[in-house]
C-alpha cells in the first residue's frame, strides 16, 4: 500500500511522522518500508541515509526520484531504475529510500503531469505487504503528485495555529479533488493549552459537518519534543513514549491494506540490497 503524510504548510511535521512512522512499522512491527522522497530539501533521505545523503541528492551519486521520473517522462517501464534508485537505510535494514533530487521541481515548469509517480510506482508494482510511503514537498505541484500516487488514504499533519488553517484547508481541497480520503488530521507538536484542545475540537466539528470528511478523525497528536525536533530517535530504539501515539497512526494508515487492490503483486518480493 501506498500513503502520505502531506500538507502544503512547511514545518508541520511531515518527514517526522514519515519517519517515525517508518521505524515503528520496520521495527515493532517487523515490516520492510519504502520512503519515497520528492521533496528537493530531502528530509527523509537524509534522515535515514546520514552521511552520503547530500551527494545523491545533488545527483552526484546513485539513481534519484529525478531519474525515475525522467524515465516515465520519457514513455519508458520504471521498474528496473526503481530498484537500481533504492537504497537501504544504514540505521535500519528493513526501510528502503528512493533518494529525493533537488532537480524534482524543474519537472513541474516543465509542465509535467503530477500523475508522473503514480505511473513510476504503477510500473514498480511493489509487493503488497511493503508499507509505502511518500515525502513531499510543500509546492502544490509536489502535494498533488504525493496525494495522486496514494492507493486511497492520504494523511494530513496539523499545526494548531491561525497560520496553519488554510494551507490545510487547501491541501484537505486537494484530497477531494483528487477523490482521495483523508484518513485523517495528526496534531503535531501539541502540550496541554486550552486553546489547543479547543482548536482540536473545532477541527472535529468541521470534518463531521462535511459530507465526504465526516468519517476522518483527528488521531492522537505528536507533543511537543526536543527529541523530534533534532531527529535524535533515527537510529535508536523506538522510543517508548511515542508507542500509542504510532500504534494509532499505523493502525489507521494499515487498516486499508486488507482491500488494497490497485499495487498488482510481484513473484519476487525482494528489494534491492545496497
């Protein structure tokens, strides 16, 4: 299955929770991971692959997200140059990145379509037990390439601030358009303020008021932490006081893999070992 954790506000948490995310399916879980990084900043090819990350994203190095996506650009099949661009992680075994490309955003004044990653990852056609999941960018050009590459839900981090209610509000518009669901808000960066609780509610209120949003929940928020903020949990143990805040979250972002039907099977499930 294949998801994202999109919003067209930055700071909001996106390649946080795509990364933790990653490290609690791969390790309490024990499922393998594929991080799709379309974000030119790389957020989650550097998280997770340190050192040689700067490199790959300035296209100096191995096959990128660009290089991939020049490939679908080009009417050509995807699937050999996705597993030459996958690198393992070398914090974690069971999490695979497709590196991200500062060249990605050239595409969009090209004037691509942003269907291009569904196509690359329809040609791909990762094994159906794999927990895919794509960092965007913030660009509406990058949230629409994220939301349309999803096989149904699409997840929207949430700051409770003034500021963040219309980029949300957009990208929520997004999701519809694209007959997407939202799966759900995740609070990010919350304490224990009133207002917040407030804030929270207020956004319950309008999901519920709204027809095709009625059915998406606000999911349990991640606090506030010096901890998230400096990535200090990439390469150790899962940490223990964000274990019910990401069995919510996995829960509801696996809960639509029993009807996944649009990733065709593969007779090898085997990822590429770099």
């Amino acid at each position: 299955m294949i998801t994202t954790f999109t919003s067209m506000k930055g700071g909001t948490g996106k390649t946080t929770i795509t990364g933790l995310l990653a490290n609690y399916v791969s390790k309490i879980l024990n499922k393998r991971v594929i991080l799709i990084d379309i974000d030119p900043q790389g957020g989650c090819t550097t998280l997770f692959l340190g050192q040689e990350a700067r490199e790959i994203i300035d296209g100096k190095s191995t096959p990128t997200i660009f290089n991939v996506l020049e490939t679908v650009r080009d009417n050509q099949n995807a699937r050999s140059i996705v597993q030459k661009a996958l690198v393992k992680s070398p914090y974690n075994e069971n999490v695979f990145v497709l590196p991200a490309d500062y060249r990605v955003t050239s595409l969009m004044s090209m004037g691509e379509t942003p269907e291009l990653l569904k196509y690359a990852l329809d040609d791909a056609g990762f094994a159906p037990d794999l927990l895919v999941m794509i960092d965007s960018g913030t660009s509406p050009f990058l949230v629409n390439m994220s939301i349309a590459a999803v096989t149904n839900q699409v997840f929207v981090p949430l700051m409770l601030s003034v500021q963040n209610r219309k980029p949300t509000a957009d990208t929520i518009q997004l999701i519809l358009r694209q007959r997407k669901q939202l799966g759900g808000l995740i609070p990010v960066g919350i304490g224990s303020s009133k207002w917040e609780e407030i804030s929270m509610e207020s956004w319950k209120e309008r999901l519920k008021s709204t027809p095709l949003l009625a059915n998406s929940p606000v999911l349990k928020g991640l606090p506030y932490s010096k901890t998230l903020i400096h990535s200090e949990w990439v390469n150790q143990p899962f940490p223990e006081r964000f274990l019910p805040i990401f069995e919510n979250i996995a829960r509801h972002v696996l809960s639509e893999s029993a009807q996944e039907k649009t990733i065709e099977d593969t007779t090898s499930k085997e990822i590429p070992q770099k």
